[in-house]
C-alpha cells in the first residue's frame, strides 16, 4: 500500500535524521565517483557493477542535485534510504553516482577535491534513441534535442576532470565486457576488479531499467527495437556522437579502449 505524502514526508525525514546520526557515528569520510552518461546508454548497468565492488557503494540514479560540494554528502543519505538499510556497506572509500541530466551537477562540484574520478559513458544514437523511444515513446525530435544537449555537456564536464576521467563505449562494455572492466579496475584503482556479474539491487533496477537485462545480474546486449530513425536526424547524431568522443579524448580523458590494450600486452610479455 502506497501511503500518503503527508505520513510518508514525517517518516522520511526521520529516517534520514536516523542515517545522518549513524554515519557520523561511523565517523568515515567518503570520497565520490560519477557515471556521467546520457540516457539508455547502459548507466544503470554501470553503477551496479560499480556498487558490487567492495571498495564502492551505491544505488543507482540518486536524482540528487549537486550544487556545491556541500551537496555530495547528502548522496550517503540518499544511498541508504534507497538501499532501506540504516548505514553504507563496511569497508567501502567510495559512493557511486549516475549522473543523466545537465541540471543535476555544477562545474564547482565536479571540479571539488572530493571528487575521486568519475567515468563517461556513451553510446552511439540509433540504438539509443530506439531505446528511448520504447522506453519513454517520445517524439524523434524531442529523443535527438536530449542527446545532443548531453553530449554537449558531457564535452564541457570533460575539460574539467581530463585525465581524471576514463571513457567507455557502451559497445566495448557489452562486448569486450572483461578487457573494459579490467581497464576500469586499473584507472579507479579498485583493490578487487571490477565483474562482469552482479547483484541486482531491486529497488535502483526496477526504476531505472524495467526491461528483462537488469535481473540476468551480468551483461547482456539490449535487444533492438526496430524503430525507424529518420536519415537526417541520424546523421547528425552520429555527427555529434564522433565530436564528442574526439573532443573528450582531446581534453585528456583516457580511452578504455586504449587502456584495455595497454593491459594485455603487459600481461602477454
């Protein structure tokens, strides 16, 4: 049964007063790691298999809003409640993030020292915008207008964190899912790596993905959804989609792919 703001506002906020007074009893300082993606490119995905770690905790897309430093520490609240537990994970350094939407973080915030590194994740337009159709039946024009805009921000995010950040390609997730997360494992310096299976957490998953992928608990390829894109609009998304992977990589965000490379040829001699 789904109770009423007016009871359910007075018992939210002594939850969060409960989970404020435990984790200053737990005394821990957290440091902050943000998926900065876009729509329906496998964040969701991401953050779980972040949040699985020992070293990380998470719940999905807190939709928190991010203005000043001052504002990250409300993410540990806001983990906890999604998580309904009273305190974050034992041992954990870092609390996860997924970040979708421009208005939900500020250049003073990203550029704070709490920041440990974040990860950019994108995925090219045609399966992305299938996927938002589907999933929000939104006109073309209105799926084209959010991506571009965020590939946009994401851009100017990325002359901000440079080389403290790493770029992941949704492809390269789904399909090279060992070698990308291994690549990972190195950049966030995780003292266990990154796996390709998870637990999922029912309450993040069920929000953020209805869709059948999140409950395998690894990775499994979205299936198409064979919706007609128009040529014009596709192609200027593409457009968009190879500036803005040129452009971070020029403001020094390090490729996962290139990083992936790197590894195995250190394990091969």
């Amino acid at each position: 049964m789904k109770l009423p703001d007016l009871v359910k506002k007075p018992i939210l906020g002594v939850y969060g007063k409960a989970i404020a007074l435990n984790l200053a009893l737990q005394g821990h300082d957290y440091q902050y790691v943000f998926v900065l993606a876009h729509m329906r490119s496998g964040s969701t995905l991401l953050s779980h298999i972040l949040a699985n770690n020992p070293d990380f905790d998470g719940a999905g897309e807190s939709h928190l809003t991010y203005k000043t430093p001052a504002d990250l520490s409300k993410l540990a609240i806001a983990t906890c409640q999604r998580q309904r537990t009273l305190k974050l994970k034992p041992g954990a350094k870092y609390l996860v993030d997924q970040i979708n939407y421009n208005e939900f973080l500020t250049d003073e915030t990203l550029s704070s020292p709490l920041i440990h590194k974040c990860v950019f994740l994108i995925r090219p337009p045609e399966s992305t915008f299938e996927s938002m159709i589907s999933r929000f039946k939104w006109p073309e024009k209105v799926a084209f207008d959010y991506y571009v805009d965020r590939l946009k921000t994401l851009v100017k995010y990325s002359q901000l964190l440079k080389e403290n950040a790493l770029l992941i390609e949704y492809d390269d997730l789904v399909d090279h899912s060992e070698q990308t997360l291994a690549a990972l494992t190195n950049f966030l310096g995780a003292r266990e790596p990154f796996k390709p299976s998870f637990e999922a957490d029912k309450t993040t998953a069920r929000s953020a993905d209805p869709s059948d992928n999140m409950w395998h608990g690894r990775i499994v390829r979205t299936q198409p959804h064979k919706i007609a894109i128009s040529a014009e609009v596709l192609n200027q998304a593409t457009t968009a989609f190879q500036q803005c992977r040129e452009q971070l990589l020029r403001s020094g965000v390090k490729p996962a792919q290139e990083l992936r490379t790197s590894l195995a040829a250190q394990s091969a001699s």
